[in-house]
C-alpha cells in the first residue's frame, strides 16, 4: 500500500505531507515540501529506503543521535569523527556485527587488526553500550585485535650498560631511565610528574593520572632515591616537572644513542627532520622506552618475589590478566621438580 500524500493545513503547516503503511512501516511525517511534485518525490524516496531497509522512523535512534548522547555524557571524540561520517544517521537496529566489519575494512583497509578494534570496535561498542538495552550486544572483535605482546625486558647487567651509557650523553636522561626501570611507570606519566609530586625523605612519588585512569602511589626505592638526590637542576622546583624531556624524535636518539654505545658502537649520526633511518642490528637494539617498564615487571617477579596478585598490588598493573605476562619468567614449582630426573653422574 503506497504512502497517502497529504496536502497542508491551512494556518498549522505550509508542507505537504506523507502517511500510510508500506511494506510494513508505518509512517506519518512531513516532507518539509511546500510544493507537490517535490512531495512526491520525496515519499518516493522514503518508500526505496524502506525497501531497502534504510529508513528511520521519526524518535527512532540513529547512529548520529547515539554519537551526540555519548559525547554529552563524556565519552571520548577523538576516534569517532571517521564513524560518523560512515554511519551518519544509520538506525541503530541496523547496526550489526556485519556492518561494524565493513565499517572497519573500509575505513582501515591496508591497517593492521589492533588498529581495527582501536579506531572502530572499540569506539562503536562503547557508543552502543551508552545507547542501553536493545542495541548491545557482544561484538566480535577481528583475529590478532590485541596485536603483538611483546614483553622484551633487560637483564640487570645490560640495564646498567645502558644507563651508564645514558649518563655520558645526558644526565638528568640517565635519572629519566632509571626512574622508568624502577618505578615501571609509562613514559608519560613519568614526563607528566613534578617536583612536588616527590618525597625523597619519604621514598615516595604520587601520579595523579595513570593509563588505568587511577591514580598511583609509587615506592622509590633506595637506588632512585639515590639517583633523584643528585638530579643536576635539583628537586626543590616546585611545580616544575621533574624530567624537561618531550616525548618525540630527539628522546628516541637519546636512547638508540645510549643503546649502541652500551654495545661498544659508535653514536649513530641524527637525520633530517621526517626521515627515518633504518635501525642498525646489535645486542640491544630492541630496546625502547615501554622496555623498562617489563623490566620492572620481571625484576619484581624475578628477584622481588612477586605474584601476579603482588603486581597487580603495586598498583602499576590494574588486573592479575595483565599481569599474568611476567609469570612465565620464574620457573614454577611444578618446574623445578626437574631436579629428580634420572641422569648420569659426572665423573
């Protein structure tokens, strides 16, 4: 049954409008037209919408709606501009584990998984999770969405090459490496802090925003407590940030730098401004700065005697999952019940 076109209301509306049942939907709204034959048209293109399952009725919650209700009650905007733009006013009933891949492969064609579920899974389920019941539902996330686990860590003597090696190019760097080894916080939560975040009497360091979107309470133990008492600009500089570093091009030369001179290798020579050299091959060339964060992780582990639940307890770690990573460093005591194998003596 085609949509009844209805002509204005003398004194309640200027435009035509349209009302009836196709193929199910039931409609009643205007057209925004004052004249006729673009009316038509316009009924027209609602019954094609409906035929291909396209239209939304009026209040009905669109893609867009449920963006701007998200926004407003603080949901993050920066990885939502591309979606919006693919979606726009898509109803929510429409969006499915179907559309959210295709979504996905023609945003990030040629991009990885983890970048995937970054910039589009995760983004969409948040949106959709705000929208309530009936439009929530468990999204499957794409093959390899976690990306590569890499948790290379240092050895104690290869973590003291380095920053030996640090402390011939720059010493308040060398300060900045260790801080990161012992500690395991995130580099930016490192650069973010300030001197009076500090209490070296009290071995104390307090991070008011972490990753895990608490705040933490660090132990500095005796050899950072060390290393900060002869910072070379000193700690009593107030709401100065402890480190003058920036993340960026010229950090990451300073550490490839102290790398390969740890290594006995000459200082690599700086390139132009968006170029980048191809990393040379050597013992420690997998090291960047997340490195000493599982260092810290392993050490704790190794030498600190550390669970999973005691790491999650340092606060650095927000789950025992994530933690779990370090556990395989230590042999369990399933393991060392290698001892009672059978083996020939040695003469």
């Amino acid at each position: 049954m085609p949509i009844k076109l209805i002509p204005p209301r003398a004194g309640k509306t200027p435009y035509w409008s349209g009302r009836g049942t196709y193929l199910g939907r039931r409609v009643d709204r205007s057209t925004k037209a004052r004249e006729r034959k673009l009316a038509v048209k316009v009924i027209k293109q609602w019954e094609r919408e409906i035929e291909r399952g396209e239209f939304a009725v009026a209040a009905e919650p669109t893609f867009a709606s449920a963006l701007v209700s998200y926004l407003k009650a603080g949901g993050a905007p920066r990885p939502t501009s591309k979606l919006l733009e693919h979606f726009k006013t898509t109803p929510l009933r429409q969006i499915n584990q179907a559309a959210i891949d295709a979504c996905a492969l023609a945003l990030f064609p040629d991009h990885t998984a983890a970048t995937r579920n970054r910039e589009v899974y995760t983004p969409i389920s948040a949106i959709l999770k705000h929208a309530g019941e009936g439009f929530d539902f468990k999204i499957r996330r794409p093959k390899g969405s976690r990306g590569k686990v890499v948790t290379d860590w240092l050895w104690p003597e290869q973590a003291f090459r380095v920053f030996d090696a640090a402390k011939t190019l720059d010493a308040e760097f060398a300060i900045f490496l260790h801080y990161l080894c012992y500690t395991g916080c995130r580099i930016s939560e490192a650069l973010r802090l300030n001197c009076n975040e500090v209490r070296l009497q009290e071995e104390f360091a307090f991070h008011r925003t972490t990753k895990n979107g608490d705040p933490r309470a660090v132990y500095l133990p005796p050899v950072l407590v060390a290393q900060l008492a002869n910072h070379p600009r000193g700690m009593e500089r107030g709401t100065q940030r402890v480190f003058r570093f920036h993340q960026g091009g010229s950090l990451r030369y300073l550490l490839l730098s102290a790398c390969m001179i740890a290594c006995g290798l000459p200082k690599p020579k700086r390139v132009k401004k968006g170029k980048t050299p191809p990393k040379p091959k050597f013992e420690l060339d997998f090291v960047n700065f997340h490195t000493f964060c599982h260092t810290y992780g392993t050490w704790m582990r190794r030498y600190g005697g550390r669970d999973t639940k005691g790491l999650v307890g340092t606060g650095r770690w927000k789950s025992e999952q994530s933690a779990s990573r370090y556990a395989h460093v230590v042999p369990g005591e399933d393991a060392m019940k290698a001892i009672l194998l059978p083996a020939r003596k040695i003469i």
